[in-house]
C-alpha cells in the first residue's frame, strides 16, 4: 500500500520501476473498463501519469459497461479489449457480430489498437480477423500449460 492510501498508486509504480530497473515500455496494464467508470477521476490520473513514462494500458472487458463509451477520448488507453462474450458465437450472433463491429469502429476512430479476448476456435479466430481485430487471445493461440522450473 502507497502513502497515499491506495493499493496501486503512480507514485508507488515509478519507485518500483526505479528500483528494478524495469523499463516502463515493457509493461502493458489492463484496467477493467468497470474500475474506470467507479473511479473515472482516479483512472484518468493513473493512466495518464503512467502513460506519460511510456507505460502502456489495455481497456479490458470493453462492452462489459456501455455507460463509459463517452469517457474512452479522455484516457491515455492503447489498446481496446472486446470482452470474451461478444467473441463467442461470432460467427452465427448477428447481435454480437453488430456489436464487435461498432467497437472495433470507435476503436479505429479513437486509435486503438484491438484486441478480442476468448478467441477459442479458427472459425472465431477467422471472423475477428476479417473485421480487423489486430490481436487476439483465447485458445486457438494456445492452451494454458504449466511453466517450466527455472534452474
């Protein structure tokens, strides 16, 4: 916890990075696009003081909180994640479909990178990539799996 009350605060990120040595362009932070529409204000500073030292920030679960739409020009934000359950049933949810495209639009019109999360078929993979999903995530990239002890 950061002096200034918070578990995760700028100030307390940039003296971790100090101390590691880790360089802020290494990092991506996914922000739950419901966090930033209880604490818009609080978001709006994170993001931005941190994206100012070339951190990079994934609104993730977008969809998920339609209401935030109109704060998305405000935030410093890379990369839009369309949530898992638009992705699912792309190809035969016409309503999804309707969806995922008016997101990757704002997206292109914001200049956001996008992401769909859950892509767990090459038919789901296939679609995304025909309406111009840029990255994807799910199990038709690859499949959990232990990590190997480092020795």
């Amino acid at each position: 916890m950061c002096w200034c009350g918070r578990p995760w605060c700028p100030a307390a990120l940039n003296t971790i990075l100090d101390h590691t040595g880790v360089s802020p362009s290494q990092l991506c932070f996914e922000v739950a696009e419901s966090t930033i529409v209880t604490s818009l204000d609080y978001a709006h500073r994170f993001v931005n003081v941190l994206h100012g030292v070339g951190c990079r920030f994934a609104l993730d679960k977008l969809g998920s909180g339609i209401g935030s739409f109109s704060n998305l020009r405000h935030l410093s934000i890379d990369y839009l994640k369309i949530d898992g359950a638009f992705i699912r049933d792309l190809e035969t949810d016409t309503v999804n479909r309707a969806m995922v495209t008016a997101m990757i639009k704002l997206a292109r019109t914001l200049d956001f990178q996008i992401i769909a999360e859950q892509v767990e078929n090459q038919a789901s993979f296939d679609t995304v990539r025909r309406m111009g999903v840029g990255f994807v995530q799910g199990y038709v990239i690859e499949r959990p799996r232990a990590l190997q002890p480092v020795h």
